[in-house]
C-alpha cells in the first residue's frame, strides 16, 4: 500500500515501491499545502510555488508517483496533483482537474 490514512482521518508519510523494488520514503518536508476536495470527489494535492528549485522537483517526481500508485491501487479514490505558482492560475487548475477527472 502506497500510503494509508489513520484512523483520525490523518494521512501517514507514503511508501511507494521505486523502479528497484525497495520502498522510498518521501523526501523530509514532504507535506502538501493543501488537500482539496473537489465537486467530483477528486483529491487535488495542490503545491503553491514562487520559483523552482532542485528540492521542489524532487518533490514533485515523488508526489507524481504517488499519486500514480494510489490512483493505481484505487482503494483510496482518484487523486490528482498541481502546482500553482500564481494565485490567479488556482481557478484554472480546479476547474481543469474537476472537468478531467468527470
């Protein structure tokens, strides 16, 4: 299992299963800004950056597989991510992840 939620609704550090087989942990400071349930009960772990940098990629290849191995083991609804680097780009990236995901 990639990731679990406890039984206080809090979601535990994921594992994910990397191309060697071995369990990786993610990256430390790997906590989303916000967890958001969408109209179409998608999950959106959306990201909000000003710049980039070697740390946030690293972060984001993490986050794009863990979304891809619990939207894989399906028990856990579908999930999406996003990263924002302007605040005026966060009405788009809803309404693209609510229509995608319908």
């Amino acid at each position: 299992m990639p990731g679990s939620i406890d039984q206080s609704g809090q979601l535990r550090r994921p594992l994910r299963h990397g191309s060697s087989g071995r369990a990786r942990k993610a990256p430390p400071g790997a906590r989303p800004d916000f967890l958001i349930r969408l109209t179409n009960a998608t999950i959106l772990v959306l990201e909000v950056k000003g710049q980039d940098s070697p740390q946030n990629r690293a972060k984001r290849n993490f986050l794009d597989e863990w979304i891809q191995a619990v939207n894989q083991h399906g028990g856990f609804g579908r999930w999406a991510w996003a990263v924002s680097r302007l605040p005026a780009d966060v009405a788009g990236i809803l309404a693209d992840v609510n229509r995608d995901a319908a």
